[in-house]
C-alpha cells in the first residue's frame, strides 16, 4: 500500500504526470463551479441547535399543539427617547401602523390594531419611565432572510421619510428619537448581515495574511502563490461540493461554519504544502534533477501528509455524533475540506512544483555543491549558498537531547500554570452578547432589558397533563425566591387537561443564574404532581429561551464526554499504526491535551482580564479541542516522523537532535501561518469568533514553540530506546545509543 501510494503521488509529478493532474484540477474546479451551487447561497442560519427529546423542545411542541400561535414571528420594533415619549412619538407609532394595514410588508402575516388607539392607550404600553416602547410586527414562520431583509429595509425607508435617517443612525445616549428592530426577526437579519460581511473580511484578511508571511518566510514571490494557488483548487472544488450536499438536503451548513471552514483551509491547507515543500527544497540541494528530488521529498514527507490529513479529518468527523446543532453542522464542512486540501497537497502541489523546479525559490535558488560551483565559474565570482537548516535549528536540537530534564521541567511548569487558569473559566449561553454592542438588534435588546423587567422579556412556560386531577400549583410557585410572577393557567385548546403558565423569572432570563433555576424548577414542579397524584415523566415540560439555555449545557456537555474520547481514541489508533509505539502514542496524546488545557487557561486570561468580558461562549472548549488536537498532532506527527526516520540510521541522540532540527524551520513557519490564520477571527466583531480564533491560535504557537521543538523530543530523549516501545526500533542495539 505505501508503496503504491508514493508511485501515484510521483507519477503527479512527472514529466507527463504534471501537466495531467494540473488539467484534471482545473477541470474538476470548472465542472463543479458551472453545475453546483455555492454553499454561501445555500446557508441556513435558522437551524436548529437542540435534539428533538430536549426537554424545551418537546414543551414547544406541545405548545403549538394546545395553545396554537398563528400570529407569526415577531419582529420587535423599539421605540425610545432619553428624556421621554411624546405625544408626537406616539402619533408616529400610530401611524406608522396604519399604513402597515394598508401597505403590508411581502412577509407581515399578522398586524395588532395599534393604528387604532390613541397616544394615551399606547403610552399605557410603555415602560415605567416613559422613555421606551416595543411595538410587534408578526412576519410569516416560513419567510426567508431575504424577504426579511427586504421588508426591515422598506420599514426603515419609510420611518427615514417620516422623520430621518437619524432614527436609526444616532447613538442611543444622543437626545431625539431612536428606532430599533430586534426579536428574533431583527436578530436573525442583523447575525446574517454580519455574517456575510465578515466572510468577505475574512477571506481578504486570511489571504493576504498568509501571502505576507509566506513572503517573509521564504523570500520568494513565486513559492507564495504555489500554496495558496494549491489553497484555491481546494476551495474550489470543497464549495460547490458542499452547495450540492446543502441543497440537496444531505448537510445544513450555516455561516459561522463557512467562516471558519474558510480559516481551516488557508491555515492547515498553507501547512501541508510547506511540509513538502521544505523537503523539497532540501533534497534539491542534494540532487541536480528535480523530478529525483521531488521523489525524494515525496517518500520522505508524503506518509506524513497523509497521516496528518486523515488524522484531522477523522477528528473533525467525530463532531457527527454530537447532538448539539452547531457542532454537527461543522462536521462534514470541516472534514472534507481537509481531505479534498490532503489530496491537493498530494497532488496538484507535486505537479506545480514539477513544473517550476528550482525557479520556484527564485531569487534563493537551492542549488548542489556541484552546480554552485559551475556558476561560481561561469560568474567569476562567489555564490551563496543555501544551509538546509538554520543554526537556531541546529543549536534547540542539541540543547534538547543534551538538558532534557531542564526542557520538560521549564515546559511542564509553564503549561501547567497556563492550565491553572481553567476551572476559574465562566461560561455563558447568551449567543446575543457574542454580537457587537453596536449591532442594531442587540441594541433594541439592551434597551428592552434596561426599561422593562428583565424577566418578562422572556419568560418561561410551563406545561402539565394534570390527568384530570386537582393540581394546585400557581401559589406555590409564586413563594420561590427566583420566581417574580406566576400567570393564571390556560387550559389547552385539544386537551383540556394540559395546563400552562407563563412564568417570570427575577433574574435576566438569558443569565447563568437563571440557567441554574431550571433544575430547581423541575424538581418543585415534580413535588407537587406527585403530591396530586401526577407521575412527573412525560407530564411536566419547561419551554422559554431560559430552558432553552439549559438544554443546551446538558446537550453540550453531553457531546463533550462523546466527543473528547472518541476523538482520543482516534488519533491513539491513527498513531499506534503509523509509529508502532505504544509509548510515544501515550506521551504524544498526553503533551497535546496538556497543551489544549494551557491554551484555554491562556485564552482565558487574555478575554477576561484584558479584553474585560465577563463570560466565554460554552461552544468554545469542544471547537478549540477539536482543532487544536487533531493540528497539534499534526505538527507532531511531521516532527517525530523525522525522528523515526533517522533513528534507522543514527544513535537515538543524534536522531532526535536532527529531527528537530530538520522540522524546525518549516513546523516554525507552519504554526505562525496557522495561528495567523486564526487570530483573524479575532478581528471580527462577533465574540464566540473573537474567542475561538484566541484560543485556538494561542493554543497553535504553544504546540509550535513549546510542545513540538521541546517537550516532546526531551521525553524521547529521556525514554531513549523505550520511547519507540514495542516497534522495531526499540529492538535496536544499545551500542547505537550514546
């Protein structure tokens, strides 16, 4: 098998070979781009996140059975001044509802009379202090984000002649009238607008990123573009692939997943190209033919391609058995991403670089001794030559075999520190606070939260099957210290012995703290349909955004202990079968989660006591060990490779000093790419973005500068032969060893 595989991947890049595969490539790009979809006109950001047996899933199922809601979504429009309503602000309320009722919006389904009432029965509406008012618009369930936006669009357009554009323009605390359009309506067309900029800032942002730092690396403008034209094949084949499967109803794909599936591939994509690049500029300084020095580079550093790559892949893959909506939807996007990227590097990469040889590093050319000799003749003058490693390279190499106890103790110290840091984490649900404080939607929001009871911006329902029995249960709940307001039951409309309340809760509905109280809620509940008779299960259902938030805890950490193993156990496998080492498995799993925790603890730091915020997404530690194991083991996996291949040949010192040395350079070069690539998200103005790209690139230059030329090469170089326990290398005479 691997002989065959390095044959294919030589035949790319042959004299003939070359020019096949780069045909083949732009003709698959073509094919795809003419017949399938983009998968950015094919996201649905509406998807849900919760499984179907989550509890306030099934209470909003019951919900539209027993109390149908016809009326809509709703789109909240919120109406403040600083220093009070007016009368005139009412007018305008008024008749800004009249004309909805003879003009309707493409997707108004239903319009409460409130053209029809007086400025004094609206002022009745409005908040304690006179200065705000929320007035709904119901849109239709089934419109899409395009008509929303449309219809939010023609609404402003109509305000903006009625007053001015300043309605929506001014800062809330400027004096005057402010307008702004939030509930799920205002929020959902805000995040998708968001999104979609943030797309075009990203791609812009990655590629130049990664062109400047691959210029600066290599000092070649040609060798720039070989990767991210390699990138850009990928891209082009993975888009419309994922169209079709999104369109077709195979996958949903929602923009936050193509945000970051765009990061993957430049970042990780940009890694697997240099990994063979590296080693082909390294052999072509020892063979004048480079189609020979391309084979070399190919049977030195192809296996390693490919293990990272499936190592990544089937990492991301395991993200298909999380229930969790979010995490499920990044699987397929992520994971044929880097293998359609795996396969570029295998074989478009070889090709280009069969076609442009040595001019490739132009003007740092890698030439033999022999043929810098003959031009040094043909000049008449010196020539530099070309080192294949860096003397920092070579003096970290010796450094680590000779003090490998200083380097594990100085790493570990450092690490654990950083990991220190993790149960001081606070978590939070309220995907709101990820969007800027300047997004409309959220502004509307802060506004509804400041001037009404917090509580009733979203408050829970309650749902019982009382069987027909006597349940007592409003006064009971209304004694409970987190309850403000308990409402009169509803009985259902089918069944008249479902029971409802709206509940209110004193605590801001979105915070962890109220979080907290649903389990407490439950439990009371449970008490009192026993009392009456009520077995609980299957009789008792807490619905609301409150619920919701704790459904997702649950959800999540449950796909956190389904997840993290698996993902463990993958990789275990993965590396058990390619080094042949029970040992080094172990310690290279174990340098790798040590590395994820100090990266949490370290992304921590930089959120909360320097960027000042309070809380991070609970989404954030299951993407970052996701990405930052599968990528740490990468590099780790090219750098003991080397090692494994020298040991063949060397003492084990030696081995490991040359092993470091020979990936130092590129793994260098790969981390500070790929963690650049992620620290672009953290330029967008979206939070859980801003802290996954944190996390995730500290956790990238930690496995880079730390983890990969130090911690790992010192445990080898301390376990010495054992180390490559029970593999053929641990056989090895101890005369090899120094």
């Amino acid at each position: 098998m691997k002989k065959f595989f390095i044959e294919f991947v030589t035949a790319v890049s042959s004299k003939k070979g070359r020019w096949i595969t780069l045909a083949v490539w732009v003709l698959l790009v073509a094919v795809l781009t003419a017949v399938f979809p983009s998968v950015n006109k094919e996201t649905d950001n509406g998807a849900a996140n919760l499984p179907d047996n989550a509890m306030s899933v099934k209470a909003e199922k019951i919900a539209k059975e027993q109390y149908p809601d016809n009326t809509g979504t709703p789109l909240l429009i919120v109406w403040h001044r600083t220093d009070g309503l007016t009368t005139q602000d009412y007018q305008k309320i008024s008749s800004l509802y009249q004309h909805l009722e003879k003009h309707p919006l493409s997707a108004q389904n239903f319009l409460p009379p409130l053209g029809k009432l007086p400025p004094q029965g609206l002022q009745a509406s409005a908040s304690e202090d006179g200065k705000t008012i929320v007035t709904p618009v119901f849109m239709n369930k089934k419109a899409s984000t395009e008509e929303l936006t449309s219809d939010l669009s023609s609404l402003k357009k109509h305000l903006s002649k009625v007053e001015s554009k300043s309605l929506f323009d001014r800062k809330i605390s400027d004096s005057g009238l402010h307008v702004r359009f939030t509930g799920p309506v205002g929020i959902s067309t805000d995040a998708t607008a968001l999104f979609s900029k943030a797309d075009v800032t990203l791609l812009i942002g990655t590629v130049l990123l990664v062109l400047i730092l691959l210029v600066l690396l290599y000092r070649s403008p040609l060798l720039a573009l070989v990767p991210l034209i390699g990138v850009g094949f990928a891209y082009g084949v993975t888009n419309p692939l994922l169209g079709f499967l999104a369109k077709e109803g195979f996958i949903t794909v929602d923009s936050q997943a193509v945000s970051i599936m765009t990061v993957l591939l430049f970042g990780a994509g940009t890694d697997y190209c240099l990994f063979l690049v590296s080693k082909y500029r390294e052999c072509l300084l020892e063979e004048e033919d480079k189609f020979t020095a391309l084979e070399h580079a190919i049977k030195h550093s192809g296996g390693a391609i490919l293990v990272s790559a499936l190592t990544v892949v089937l990492s991301l893959s395991t993200l298909l058995l999380a229930q969790y909506g979010s995490f499920h939807r990044f699987a397929v996007p992520f994971s044929l991403v880097i293998l359609i990227m795996g396969m570029a590097a295998l074989t478009l990469l070889p090709a280009l670089l069969g076609i442009l040889g040595r001019a490739a590093f132009y003007p740092f050319v890698p030439r033999t001794e022999e043929m810098t000799k003959k031009l040094e003749e043909k000049k008449g003058k010196k020539v530099r030559r070309i080192a294949p490693h860096g003397k920092f390279s070579r003096k970290i190499g010796h450094w680590v075999t000779r003090k490998p106890w200083t380097v594990i103790i100085l790493s570990v110290v450092l690490l654990g520190a950083l990991a220190s840091f993790v149960p001081r984490i606070q978590y939070t649900q309220d995907l709101i606070e990820s969007f800027p404080k300047d997004m409309p939607s959220r502004e509307g929001f802060d506004l509804m939260s400041e001037h009404f009871s917090q509580g009733k911006l979203a408050p829970l329902q309650l749902i019982i099957n009382t069987e027909g029995k006597k349940v007592e249960i409003k006064d009971q709940l209304s004694k409970l210290s987190y309850i403000e307001e308990v409402s009169e039951k509803k009985e259902g409309v089918k069944n008249k012995e479902y029971h409802s309340y709206d509940i209110t809760l004193k605590e801001d509905p979105y915070s962890m703290e109220a979080v907290d109280t649903i389990p407490k809620l439950n439990k009371k509940v449970s008490t009192i349909l026993k009392d009456s008779g009520v077995e609980p299960q299957d009789h008792l259902w807490i619905g609301g955004e409150t619920s919701k938030q704790y459904d997702t805890v649950k959800t999540t950490e449950r796909d956190m202990k389904v997840i993290v193993p698996t993902v463990i156990v993958i990789i275990a496998a993965l590396l058990l079968m390619y080094l042949r080492s029970i040992v080094a498995m172990v310690y290279l799993i174990l340098t790798v989660l040590l590395s994820y925790l100090s990266a949490l603890g370290a992304g921590w730091i930089l959120v909360h006591d320097v960027l000042g915020i309070s809380a991070i997404q609970g989404l954030i530690p299951l993407y970052s060990f996701v990405f930052l194991v599968a990528l740490g083991e990468d590099y780790n996996i090219f750098m003991i490779s080397s090692i494994w291949k020298n040991k063949n040949k060397q003492s084990n010192r030696l081995a490991i000093a040359n092993g470091v040395s020979e990936t130092s350079s590129v793994i260098t070069s790969a981390g500070l790419i790929l963690a650049g690539t992620f620290a672009v998200l953290a330029t967008l103005p979206i939070q859980v973005l801003l802290q996954f790209g944190i996390v995730t690139a500290i956790g990238v230059l930690l496995d880079t500068f730390v983890v990969r030329p130090l911690l790992v090469p010192a445990i080898t170089a301390v376990l010495g032969r054992y180390a490559y326990w029970p593999g053929r290398r641990w056989k090895m005479k101890e005369s090899k060893e120094e």
